[in-house]
C-alpha cells in the first residue's frame, strides 16, 4: 500500500554514470581491440580472448549512449525530479 503509483528512477545519477562510462567503455573497446590486432600466436592473452572483451566493451558503449539518449530525452521532456 505504501508504494508509488509510477515508479520513479533517479534519471540524473543515470546521465552521469552513462556519461561517464561511456567513453571508458569506448577507450577499453579500442584499447582490446588494437591489442588483439596486435597480438602474435602463442600470446597470453589469446586474440580470441581480447576480441571478446573488446566486443563486450563496444556492446556496453552502445547501452550507455543509448541510455544517455533516453534519459537526456526524458529529462527534456520534465520526467526529472522537479518535472511533475
């Protein structure tokens, strides 16, 4: 009985964590993804294994701006604390 009616979430700690991990995500993306180009075979880490992180990263850059664009569109359009 106590709950709200519409659930709320903190929209503003949304766009500061997208907008900070976004690019840390995009640099960890690259960074794999030149290592994995240049590693040799025998190297440990494999390639396989850094393309794999450097997908997830890229994956995870895609969320983030994703996020970041519907919480920005949100918070435009006075869902935001002080909007209703």
């Amino acid at each position: 009985m106590s709950e709200p009616v519409h659930a709320r979430s903190a929209l503003r700690l949304r766009l500061l964590l997208s907008a900070v991990f976004l690019p840390l995500f995009l640099a960890g993306a690259v960074f794999f993804g030149v290592w994995a180009a240049d590693t040799a075979p025998g190297d440990s880490p494999g390639r396989g294994m850094l393309v794999v992180v450097a997908v997830v990263c890229a994956a995870l850059t895609l969320l983030a701006a994703a996020d970041l664009l519907v919480v920005a569109r949100r918070l435009r359009n006075g869902h935001g604390p002080a909007g209703r």
